[in-house]
C-alpha cells in the first residue's frame, strides 16, 4: 500500500460509519465495493483505494486479538458482516475471510512476533494449502524454510505471509504429532521473502487474486512460527471466547457467509428484473407469475434457514463457552453441518435466480452472471465439500468423525 493510500485509510469513510459495529460498517461499504467490482474482477485483484476503506472500516481486524488493535467480535456476527460484502462482491470478502482467519494466528504467537506481523494499519497475512514438499529444517534459533504454496488468497495485497510446512529434525527425520501423524508447523516472513507466480486463471472468485508463491532456504525465527487451534500455545492475549473456536470454525462459518451473500444478491437483482421483464414468449411480466412467484418463496424460505440455523448454531455455541463451558464435539459438528448445509443451500438460491432471469443472466452487464460463477467456485473449496455431511453423519450415527473436519 503506497504511503497515500496508508494516510487515506485515516480520512475516507465519516466519523459515524467508523463508530458503528462491524455489520453496520460492512453494510455503509455496499455500495463502495460494488463500484469496484468490475475492476476487481478484471484485475484479478482488489484496487487500492477499496482496500483502504476495508482497513480504515477495520474490516481485516475482527477476528484479531484486542491486543493488536482487534476487535475479537462473536462468529454470528461475524457472518452477518461476511453477508453483507458478499453480496456485493464475492471476492471483496473471500479475501477479508482468508485473512480474518489467518489473523486468529496472533491468538497462539508471542506478542512481539504478533505485533511485527499486523502492527501495521494496512496489515494483511495470507497463506496457501499444506503438502508433503514443504518442509522447515531445524536449525539453531528457528527453521531453515523451503515451499511452494497455492491458493494465496488476497496475496497480492498481504503484507506477510504464512507456509504451513512439515518439519524435519537435525536428524533428517520427520517430527511426528503423538498420534503418529506428520506435525505441521507454520511458518510466518515477510512478503519481501517471497517470489509469486500468477496462477489465479480461474472461473470464479476471480478477484481473490490467489496466486502461488516460493521461499527457498529462508531462516524463520521460532518466534515467528505457529502451531493454531492449541491449548497448549494459546497466549494470554489469546483467552476470549472466539478463541475457543478453531480458524477452521470461522473460515467454515465464513465462507458459508460468502456463499448466503452472493445468493442474496442475486436472489435481490433477480426481484428487480421480475418487476422490469416481459419475456418475448409471453405478455406477461416475469413477477406476475405465478410460477415464480412460488419459486420465489420457496428460494427465499431455503436462504432465511440457512442463514438462521448457521447464526443460531453460532450464537448458542458462543454463549456456551462464554459461560466456561467447552466446545463439545456435538457442537463442533453443528457448526460443520450449518456451515456446508448453508454453502449449499445458497447455492440452490442462485441457481433459480439464474435459470429464472433467462437470457438476461448471461450478459456481463447484468448482475448475475459473475455471482453464478462465483457460487459454484464457493463449493469447490475444501469447506464447500459435501463430503463434510459424511463426517456429521458418522456422529449421528455413534460413529467417531474425523477431528481434522470438524
């Protein structure tokens, strides 16, 4: 972020957006990141003024730790929020969700690690998927670091970023977890470490700009490192109650957010273009249908569940461990089946906004058509999958589910 965009971030939006809640914030900046949303889907990438007002708006700094200028706000809130940028623009808050998540890292660091990493008002981390070739070496002090990462969401504006890596002892042996599974560590450097490549040449949420990036036999200080998600690291900057939910609680939660925002907004403009439209096959317009109408209903009555058995879920968890209590496994997989049902539900959503516009759908100009290509990059990824419903349905069943989904 240039030094001009660094000040502006202190004078853009007025005094009373600033002040208000998370929601309220995200919803007065609707409008903004609309207007951007051609560039942003043009460039691959969000524009710099925008950028501005999400960091002035503190929209990257609400899952943060109070400690470094977060906001440690509730996950039902959070999705709220998350709705309403999606249903702006998707990728505006893919990329606020990928590093809102990765900020729940600072929680597990050492204060100072944590503070040279987001101090910055412009702060942003991102990170890619883990695999078998990126490796941290011990050595003296830290880790000697070498990796490959795609799926860098919102790299191109992140500030630093982070490599989740597999590490191997002096003694050229791999460290195993006491389960004897391969321990994951990840690392944390600066983005003048890193070399990138464009690879983000995709269908949908195109603007997340997720590139891949390298560092090769870089030196990371054990300082900088993070295992997330661990009582057994979790700092005392990191003892609220979002805190007892896992990254993958909120990254789950918020990309269900992700996907009830785009069918919001297409569930909107198709209300509008059914108030406007005359199909040529008839003379009648597309909302006195009777048809639609129903189909309406029925689309809108799928959106509201979603959304409220994903906040209820969210809400009832959260006051359960703000009372002390801890997460049981029969609320993990509560959040695990609302937040897929949820992706998938709004996916539903979308597709009858689309079908039902027509022709109309198809045109750039028109509101739809970048959203159906979203939506349907939203279920591609990993928390989208529906093999999730496999897990929750184990439980059900008395079964053991896999801990790493849940």
């Amino acid at each position: 972020m240039s030094v001009a965009i660094s000040r502006a971030v202190e004078t853009i939006l007025p005094a009373e957006v600033l002040a208000a809640d998370p929601v309220a914030r995200a919803r007065a900046l609707v409008p903004h990141i609309a207007a951007a949303g051609p560039r942003i889907e043009a460039t691959r990438e969000l524009p710099p003024e925008l950028l501005a007002m999400l960091h002035e708006a503190r929209m990257f700094r609400t899952l943060m730790p109070r400690a470094f200028g977060g906001e440690e706000i509730s996950p039902q809130a959070y999705v709220q929020m998350m709705i309403h940028i999606a249903s702006a623009d998707a990728s505006t808050a893919w990329c606020v969700g990928q590093a809102s998540g990765c900020s729940m890292a600072a929680a597990y660091m050492e204060a100072e690690a944590a503070q040279a990493i987001w101090g910055a008002p412009n702060a942003a981390l991102a990170w890619g998927t883990v695999g078998p070739d990126q490796i941290a070496q011990v050595v003296d002090g830290g880790y000697r670091v070498t990796g490959t990462w795609p799926f860098a969401s919102g790299g191109r504006h992140a500030t630093w970023f982070g490599g989740h890596c597999r590490v191997r002892e002096r003694d050229g042996s791999m460290r195993m977890t006491a389960e004897g599974t391969p321990y994951e560590r990840t690392m944390m450097f600066p983005r003048s470490s890193i070399s990138m490549v464009d690879r983000w040449q995709v269908m949908g949420l195109r603007g997340t700009g997720s590139d891949t990036y390298s560092v090769s036999d870089l030196f990371v200080p054990e300082a900088f490192t993070v295992r997330r998600d661990r009582d057994d690291e979790r700092r005392p900057h990191g003892e609220s109650t979002l805190y007892q939910f896992t990254t993958t609680h909120l990254y789950a939660s918020g990309f269900a957010g992700v996907a009830l925002g785009i069918a919001r907004g297409m569930l909107d403009a198709f209300v509008e273009l059914a108030g406007e439209k005359t199909p040529t096959s008839t003379s009648r317009m597309l909302r006195d249908s009777p048809v639609l109408q129903s189909g309406l209903a029925w689309a809108e009555g799928k959106w509201r569940a979603a959304r409220a058995g994903l906040v209820s879920v969210l809400s009832e968890t959260y006051e359960h461990v703000s009372a002390g209590g801890s997460m049981t496994t029969d609320q993990k997989v509560a959040i695990r089946l609302a937040s897929t049902f949820a992706i998938h539900q709004a996916k539903e959503v979308a597709d009858f906004a689309w079908t039902e516009a027509g022709a109309t759908a198809i045109f750039l100009t028109q509101p739809f058509e970048r959203r159906f290509r979203d939506i349907h990059a939203v279920t591609q990824q990993v928390q989208g999958r529906r093999n999730h419903f496999e897990t929750v349905g184990q439980h059900l069943m008395g079964l053991a589910p896999n801990p790493r989904f849940l």
